[in-house]
C-alpha cells in the first residue's frame, strides 16, 4: 500500500482525516462508545458491565435505588418480595382483629425497614393480644383496655403509649415514645421500669 493508498483508507468520503474521538449521533455522551471506537465492541461491552450497566444496557442507565444506595435487579426483587411478606403478615393480624385488607392498606405503608403507621393506630376495644414486630407509629398508640400482654421488640410511638388497664408487666428493648407512656396507678412496677428507662408517664386516675 502506497502513502496516498494509506491515506485513502483512513479518510472519511470527503477526503478528511478520520477522528475515532468526535462526538457523533446518539450515546456520543457514552464513555464506553469512545473505548469501542479506539479498542473495539469487545472492549465496550466490558466497560458497560464494569460500570453496572450491564450487556446491551443503554448509556446513562440508573439502577434502581433504595435508601440512596443502588440496588441490583435481583435485590430489589428481594425488597418487592420482603415487602409483600410483611404486608401478608400484618393482613392476617389484622383479620384476627376483625380489620380487613382495606383497612391494612389504608392504615401502613410497608417498606424494608417494617410498617409505619403514618398517624395515630387506635387498637381499643379489639381482641389484640400482641402487636406484629417492625411496627413504627407516627401518632398515638392506644392500647388501654386490651389484653395485650407485651409489645415487641423495637417498637416506635412518636406520641403517647397507652397502655392502663393491660395486662403488659415489662417494656421491650428498643422502644421509643416520642411521647408519654399511659398508665393507671395499680400498675407501679411498670411506671418504676419506664421512669428507670427514662421515659416520660402519665397516671391516669
């Protein structure tokens, strides 16, 4: 091949010098698009799957996040099916109770953290002998006049945690009360235990 042959070959139609580094047409944003231009597809596709994206993925793809982390296809499945496990769980206490699918729906939201009821979660006058673990509530919890005989570990109340005329005798590692805990005044080794922990009490008389 002569000098001029060569400078044929490496020439666009126009007689121009060929740049392997010029933006051109969709993905020219697209790190790996350059890498295919100079080193070959091959080269690409190992960039694309080193970077997440994955074989074929289109340039500029965002995984899926949770809690500002990404998440891979199948660990946000994983999420999808824990979050449907808990509502399930949580839909067949609520049935013990009287309370329908509606009435889950309407009262949590599921995530993969638990349930979180975003007001006040009013349980008296119910059957309710224990509460479902990852419950957080953002209002009140009554529970005053029910059997239930402990709460779970990890228990959140962002107001008051009534619990007079239980039959609960010890409070749970992890609870937080945003506000105070109810009690009436037979139930002194309690209100001693939740004074101990630091949690604020209210005597009903």
């Amino acid at each position: 091949m002569t000098p001029h042959d060569h400078q044929k070959h490496m020439s666009n139609p126009r007689g121009e010098m060929a740049n392997p580094f010029a933006r051109r047409g969709p993905g020219r944003d697209d790190p790996a698009e350059l890498v295919g231009a100079v080193l070959g597809d091959g080269e690409a596709a190992a960039m694309r799957e080193l970077a997440g994206a994955g074989p074929g993925a289109e340039p500029g793809g965002t995984p899926e996040t949770e809690g500002g982390l990404e998440l891979s296809g199948e660990e946000s499945a994983a999420v999808e099916r824990g979050e449907r496990d808990l509502r399930a769980a949580y839909l067949e206490w609520a049935e013990s109770l009287g309370f329908d699918a509606e009435w889950v729906d309407g009262t949590f939201e599921f995530g993969p953290d638990g349930a979180h009821c975003p007001g006040y979660l009013y349980l008296r006058g119910t059957p309710v002998s224990s509460l479902p673990e990852g419950l957080a509530v953002g209002g009140d919890l009554y529970l005053g006049g029910t059997p239930v005989s402990s709460l779970p570990e990890g228990l959140a109340v962002g107001g008051d945690l009534e619990l007079e005329d239980t039959p609960v005798s010890s409070l749970p590692e992890g609870l937080a009360v945003g506000g105070k805990i109810r009690l009436n005044p037979d139930q002194r080794a309690l209100e001693a235990e939740a004074e101990s922990r630091g949690f604020g009490v209210y005597i009903i008389d």
